[in-house]
C-alpha cells in the first residue's frame, strides 16, 4: 500500500537530475508545464471542489461540522504504530505518564471544542485578515510546496530547490512552489526569483507584532502557513530549507488526504513538556505534565490537507498562538534555544514546534498516531546541505 518497493529507483534520479540540469533553463519550464515524468497524479474529489470555492472561509465552521471531519479521520484504519502511555517518567527525556492534576481530557469532543472555543487560541477578523493578505499574490493551486529562507540558509535554500526540481517537480505535476523572503539580500532574492521557478513572497513583518520580526521566534511559519492554505485547493507542504524529499513523499501526501495531517516524529524525541517553556502552558491554560506523554514532533515539514477541522482546530489556532509573544516568544530567543542540557522540565523552547506538538497532542491525545508517517523514509533533514553554486549554475547552460 505505501508503495516501499515501487520506487527503488534513486540512482536513476540522480542520473536524471544531472542530465536535467544540461539546459536546464529551457527544460525548466518544460518540466513544469508537462507531465512527463508523473508516475501519479493527484485526483481531486468532488466534494473538495465544492467545499473550496469559496476562499477566505474560517470564521463560520461550527463544532458540529469539525467534529464530523475530525472523526472520519478517527475512524479511518491507521498503520501508524501506537504510542505507549505507560511508561513512567524517569531520568530520560523521553515521554512518560505522570500523575497530573489536570490530564488531557479523554472526550475528543470536548478537547476539539476547548481548543475552538478558547479565545487565547482565536484568530480575531483583523488578524485572520492580516495573515490572509500575504496570500494575494499566490496562485490558487492543487498543491502547493511552501518554504521560507533568509540569507544565512541562501546557500542551504539552493540546494532545496535543486531538490524540489529534480525530485519533486518530476514527480508531482504541476505544483506551484512559494519562498516566503524573511531576510534575503537584494542579490539573492533577485537570483532565486531568476531560478527558483517559484513564487517570492516578502514577509511583511511589519504588519505584525514586534518579535515578528525577529526569525528565531520562528513566529513566521505558523502565519505563512496559514495564508498559503488559502490558495490551497488540496494539499500543502510545508519544509524548511533542510528538508530533502525522496519519493515516497507520494505515499505520505497520499496518507494526508486520510489523515488531514502528517508529521515526522521519532519516537526516542524528547518530551513536549522538557522543550517548552512554561509561559507557553499558561497561554494555553494547560499543565505540563499533561504533555508529557507526548515526544515533540518536528515542525521543520508538515503536510496539510485543505480541510476545515485542519484550518480552525490546528493553524488557526497555531498562528494566534504565534502572533502572541507570550505564547510562541515569550523570553529572549537566545537564551533558550540550545536543549544541551541535564533534563529538566522547560530546559529549552522550540518556538512554532512547541505550539504545534501541544496543539496536535491536545487534539489528538492518544489517537496522534494517525498524524506520523510510518517509519519507512521518505525525507532526510539536512541542516549541513548547501549547495552555494546552484543558481549560478544554471545562469550558464552546459552546451
Ligand atoms: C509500554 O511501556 C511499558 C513500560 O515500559 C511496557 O511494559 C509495555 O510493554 C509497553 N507497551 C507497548 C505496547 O509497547
Ligand atoms: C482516561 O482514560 C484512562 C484509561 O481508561 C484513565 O486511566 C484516565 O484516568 C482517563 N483520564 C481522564 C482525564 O479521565
Ligand atoms: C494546473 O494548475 C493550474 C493552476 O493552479 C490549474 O488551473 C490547472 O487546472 C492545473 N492543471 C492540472 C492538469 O491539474
Ligand atoms: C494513493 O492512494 C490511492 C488510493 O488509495 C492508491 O490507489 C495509490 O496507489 C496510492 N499511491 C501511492 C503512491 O501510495
Ligand atoms: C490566556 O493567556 C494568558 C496569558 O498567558 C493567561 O494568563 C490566561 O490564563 C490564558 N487564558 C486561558 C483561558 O487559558
């Protein structure tokens, strides 16, 4: 079903990635406007074309519409393995159970309506309508690959897109990619337009509230995620410049379409309630130890349907979170960064992936199984992977 030996074909893909790369500024558009190599489309069902015409939706769904997309998702068969709740908390980072005073609630009803309901995690008309302004100049599109770089991951950022261009596009046709600019210079920002066959977006930090504007609040992500879903018609993905996809991204976009979400998480990650300060529990109204049993998940990529419980129950209330310094920011950056430390409850922040782990393991409880991939792999995070030379490399066609 996941298609493990479909694709055994990787070093064919690099063969096919240099010999793409001879002319690639013709190919390039060639690529992008065919489907020559697809091995799989992407099918639109009806009924998402129905529910989608009308953009900029998010204020209106009612409990009783998110709740019945919420539990298809909980009744569709899922091969994720399960999370242990029993193992109880010791020296090791790892996620435990603990006596808690106030445990996630066992009615996934009423925690989909807490997270709602809760005005500290509500987008008011002004903000919605302030993140939603980024999109303006994206096309509406089937799927959409989103991305953000400043100029300290330009080099890091060229070798994503040579990912994306000889893996990716070959591979999904006809997805629109979109590069927030959180800090390029002029001259890379007008190389990467030249090159990046992709939509550059400027973060408008100045709209928003001052830590902003300060990219290792990472309060950029959960707001560019945001807008973007609203040209989405299907699919979004998001990746930081680390991400490097193979091809069984397929499958997992395929499990998204089931899942409405799909994260990669290792299970030996340590546990939300070490790697998040405690001022972002109290925005949250929540304890500590009730996040424990829960490892973080990783934000650096996710994969989003387009659908209202994955809209109101997960990104709106992860970009109202971010838009608040005291729940996404709420200490000096800095200082709070490195988890190189004995461990201890609130030892380091992680920012956008903090929020988004307690808002997924809040949603989900013991049913978060449903929103990993399964272990096979279908992506490598490659934090040391630049390529400084790609953009100039295609300025000069190989004859
Ligand atoms: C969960 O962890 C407990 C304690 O380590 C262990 O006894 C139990 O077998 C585990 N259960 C599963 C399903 O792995
Ligand atoms: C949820 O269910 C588990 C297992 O039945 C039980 O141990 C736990 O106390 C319940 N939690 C709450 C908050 O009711
Ligand atoms: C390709 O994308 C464009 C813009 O999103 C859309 O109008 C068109 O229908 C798409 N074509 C196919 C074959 O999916
Ligand atoms: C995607 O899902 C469809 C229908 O469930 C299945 O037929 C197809 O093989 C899947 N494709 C991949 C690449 O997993
Ligand atoms: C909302 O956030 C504020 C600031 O962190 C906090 O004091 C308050 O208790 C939160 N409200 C709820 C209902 O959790």
């Amino acid at each position: 079903m996941h298609c493990n030996k479909v694709f055994n074909t990787r070093i064919c893909l690099r063969a096919l990635a240099v010999s793409l790369l001879t002319g690639l500024a013709v190919l390039g558009y060639l690529v992008k406007n065919t489907t020559l190599i697809s091995t799989w489309s992407y099918q639109a069902k009806e009924e998402d074309s129905r529910v989608w015409t009308t953009q900029s939706a998010g204020t209106d769904w009612t409990l009783k519409e998110l709740w019945t997309n919420f539990k298809n998702i909980l009744n569709q068969p899922c091969d994720s393995p399960v999370a242990n709740f029993s193992q109880t908390c010791g020296k090791e980072a790892s996620a435990c159970t603990r006596d808690c005073i106030r445990p996630l609630s066992n009615n996934t009803e009423k925690r989909l309506n807490d997270v709602i309901t809760s005005p500290n995690l509500t987008l008011s008309k002004q903000q919605r309508d302030a993140i939603l302004s980024l999109s303006e100049s994206i096309p509406e599109s089937d799927v959409i690959f989103l991305s953000a770089s400043s100029s300290n991951h330009y080099d890091e950022m060229q070798a994503m897109f040579h990912n994306l261009h000889t893996v990716v596009f070959p591979l999904i046709p006809n997805i629109t990619v979109v590069l927030f600019d959180i800090g390029l210079t002029e001259d890379q920002r007008r190389k990467t337009e030249l090159h990046c066959r992709c939509h550059v977006v400027r973060f408008p930090a100045e709209k928003f509230p001052p830590h902003m504007k300060t990219n290792i609040c990472y309060s950029w992500k959960p707001v560019i995620v945001r807008a973007t879903m609203d040209k989405v018609r299907q699919i979004l993905v998001y990746q930081d410049a680390s991400i490097r996809w193979d091809q069984q991204l397929l499958a997992v976009i395929n499990r998204t379409r089931t899942f409405g979400l799909q994260f990669h998480r290792n299970d030996y990650l340590s546990r939300i309630s070490l790697h998040t300060l405690k001022q972002t529990f109290n925005y949250f109204g929540e304890e500590p130890c009730a996040f424990s049993p829960f490892p973080e998940l990783e934000a650096n990529n996710g994969i989003y349907k387009k659908d209202p419980f994955v809209i109101r129950g997960l990104l709106e209330p992860w970009a109202r979170c971010a838009l608040e310094a005291s729940c996404m920011c709420p200490v000096d950056p800095g200082s709070v960064l490195s988890c190189n430390k004995p461990v201890a409850e609130h030892r380091c922040h992680r920012f956008d992936q903090s929020a988004l782990g307690m808002i997924t393991a809040k949603l989900f409880n013991k049913d978060i199984n449903r929103i990993f991939a399964p272990s096979y792999k279908y992506l490598d995070i490659r934090r040391d992977h630049r390529m400084a030379n790609y953009f100039n490399s295609l300025d000069k066609p190989k004859v």
